[in-house]
C-alpha cells in the first residue's frame, strides 16, 4: 500500500479500523493518526507504530482522511481542515447523520466526501459498513472506501438517501442485539439459572442463530418456523411475545433511531 491514510480523532472505532487496516497489510509507515490527547496518540505509535500528528499536518500530507470523530465535534474539525486540504483528497466520514453535503461545503470545491456508517463489531472484525459516495466521489474513491473498512468486516454501498435509516438498522444495531442478550440472561435468572450459564446459553445460541442466518440461505421465518412445533414451547413462547406487540415495539424503535439520525443531520443536538 503506497497511500498515506490519516485516522482523525481515533477512539476505539478508530483504533479497530487501524489495527485492521495493518492486519490487511497497510504499512504503519503509511498510517498517520491524531488524538485529542497526547498521551493516546503516544499509546497508538508504540501500539501499532503509526505517525502521530496534527491534524493540519494530516490534511497535508495523506492522500485519504478520515474522519471519526463525534457528529458534535466535526464542524470544529472541518474547520481546522479546510484551510490546509487539497480538493484532491478524499475525505471519508465516519458520523452518524451528517451528509456528505455538510463536508463538501466547508472543504474546497470538489473535494470528494464518502460517508461510511460501521458499528462496533468492528472491534472484532464483524463489522457492518454501510458506503454511500458524496457528488464528487468517484467509483475509485467508494472501491478505495470498501477496501479500508473491508479490513474490519462486511460493507455495503446504499444510497445516501438510505443512510439513516442504516444507521437505526445496523450502525445502532449491536445494542439491540445486547439489550436482548440482557433482558434474557435476567429470564434465565428468574427461571433458576445462575448468571453465567443463563449468559452462556444465550450467547452461544445467538451465535449460532446468526451463523444459520448468514449461511444456510433460508429465509429467517424458515428458520424460526423449523424450531416452532406444533402446541410446543417455542410457540408458546412467541405467542407471549405477539401479545405484548414486541414486534411492533421493534418497527418503532427503529422508526425512532431513524428519525434521530436525521435530526443530528439538521443540526438538532
């Protein structure tokens, strides 16, 4: 890999990014990275053996920026950014609800901006990347993009207009998976179990749920359908959930997370 790529205010969602990129085969050399505090960016050089540096100093010097700080501090960047960044260089967002609109302008005219949404899995190489390419960004650019976040994961180029609602879907995702995983391992409890084995139960059926979902190619009704006998425990059990509207309870949820990440996109904290 011969282009300089900077990672700009690199929490753990950075740092995953990072590590996968080096693991894909990304030379440190060619890695930059800043921090709001030094003693992170010392931490990342001795980590990973990348080139801390300023922002400014990034903006001048790597061929691709991105950029993963919070949607509240990226106006602030940008505007550290903009007197020092090329048009030629290509600026990936990584904030939820920002449109690459927002990017293209505060930065020169034809800077081309692709907005990336990744959660947190990440962390484990399980992530999912959704890519949507700003006005200016070219096939080269999104191909560039997918590489990058293809380190950590599976990615995925939608339609900017589909962002937010990617965003409720699969950028927020993980949590909805997690708060289940609790509210299950407490059933557990309250059925008998001790908490480590209820945990254990859950955790490795839900990996195994989604491994079938990922590689059998069935439909999930299918699946749920051949654990579901007739007047046994699984139907018993999804009757309970219908009738407390937990399916529509989802819909909403995701509706409410969609509807979030256009008002971050408005400018609404």
């Amino acid at each position: 890999m011969t282009q300089k790529v900077a990672v700009l205010g690199t929490g753990k969602i950075g740092e995953a990014l990072l590590s996968g990129m080096i693991r894909a085969g990304w030379a440190p050399a060619d890695l930059l990275v800043t921090a709001r505090r030094a003693e992170r960016a010392e931490e990342l050089r001795t980590r990973y053996g990348v080139t801390p540096v300023t922002n400014a100093e990034a903006a001048k010097t790597a061929d691709t920026l991105i950029l993963t700080v919070k949607p509240q501090d990226m106006a602030a960047l940008l505007d550290e950014l903009a007197p020092h960044t090329p048009a030629d260089r290509l600026v990936i967002s990584g904030a939820a609800g920002i449109p690459t609109s927002f990017f293209e302008e505060r930065l020169a005219a034809g800077t081309p901006v692709v907005r990336v949404m990744t959660n947190t899995p990440a962390l484990v190489d399980e992530a999912m990347s959704v890519i949507s390419a700003g006005s200016h960004a070219s096939e080269a650019d999104l191909a560039h993009a997918e590489e990058i976040f293809g380190a950590v994961g599976k990615t995925l180029r939608v339609p900017e207009s589909q962002q937010d609602a990617c965003t409720a879907l699969s950028g927020s995702g993980p949590a909805y998976f997690f708060y289940l995983v609790e509210a299950m391992t407490d059933a557990g409890i309250l059925l008998g179990l001790p908490r480590d084995k209820a945990h254990d139960l859950i955790v490795q059926s839900a990996i195994g749920a989604a491994t079938m979902l990922r590689d059998s190619g069935e439909h999930p009704v299918k699946l749920r359908e051949n654990v579901t006998s007739p007047a046994g425990t699984t139907i018993s059990a999804i009757r309970e959930l219908e009738n407390h509207g937990v399916r529509a309870a989802l819909i909403a949820a995701l509706e409410a997370a969609r509807d979030r990440s256009r008002e971050l996109a408005s400018g609404n904290s």
